[in-house]
C-alpha cells in the first residue's frame, strides 16, 4: 500500500497502515478472524520473502507487511479502544526494535519470508501478552 516508502520510520509507517483492517477485523466473529490470522502466516512470508529475493539486505525497511500482520496478532481480539490500541501501537514497535528473544535469533538466523515475518509476529504476541496483563490491572 505504499506505507513501506515513508522516508522516515517504514515500520511505524506500516504499522500505523494496518490499523484500519485490524479495526474492521475485530468487527469480525472470533474463528472466521482466527482463521484469517493463521492463513496470514504462510501468505505473508511468502510474500516477504518474494519481495526480498535478490535484495541487498535480507529484511529490507520497505517490506512492512510484516509489521502490519505482526499489529495484527497483537490487537487480534482486544476490543477496540483507542487507549488500549495506542497503548499496543507503541509497546508494538517498541518490542519491534527491541526484538527480545527468541526474536532476534530469528531475525538474525532465519534470511526467509519466514524469518522476516516471525520476529514481527513474536513481537506482536508479547504486545498482545502485555496488553493483557495491563488490562488485568486496570491500565489499558
């Protein structure tokens, strides 16, 4: 969608572009949207991995697909709520470029679609992780 072009922040770029389709999702019942997720996966590392074939870096900025699915695990069924979205937006691209473990092995040891998309979806399940433990206490 052209997100990944941003000349400043690709990845937040490309996470703020997914927002919209997270939101009509979570509008969706739970298992079509559960199904929706798991299809993701192979799609979005094979289409990762095709636009990075024959490029110089292995996870090229421009690629943001993988932020936007990785947004997409981690605000999968959260009802919408503009604090607790924000709240996942930013803890989102926080563990992004944080990349803790076992995300960064990924990141630095599986050069597919495969290992560009997984670490963004690693980071999308510690962001849903913490958006249920700060709802638990009242935070979000």
């Amino acid at each position: 969608m052209g997100s990944g072009l941003s000349p400043v922040a690709p990845g937040t770029a490309g996470t703020l572009a997914a927002v919209p389709l997270a939101w009509m999702w979570s509008r969706m019942p739970a298992a079509p949207h559960a199904v929706l997720l798991l299809l993701l996966l192979p799609l979005g590392a094979w289409v990762c991995g095709r636009a990075a074939r024959g490029q110089v870096d292995a996870d090229p900025s421009w690629i943001v697909l993988d932020e936007m699915v990785g947004y997409w695990f981690a605000v999968a069924f959260v009802p919408f709520g503009w604090s607790t979205w924000g709240v996942g937006f930013f803890l989102f691209r926080l563990f992004d470029i944080l990349k803790p473990q076992p995300a960064a092995w990924i990141d630095r040891n599986m050069l597919s679609g495969w290992g560009i998309l997984l670490d963004d979806v690693f980071a999308g399940i510690y962001t849903r992780a913490a958006l249920e433990v700060l709802g638990r206490l009242g935070v979000v």
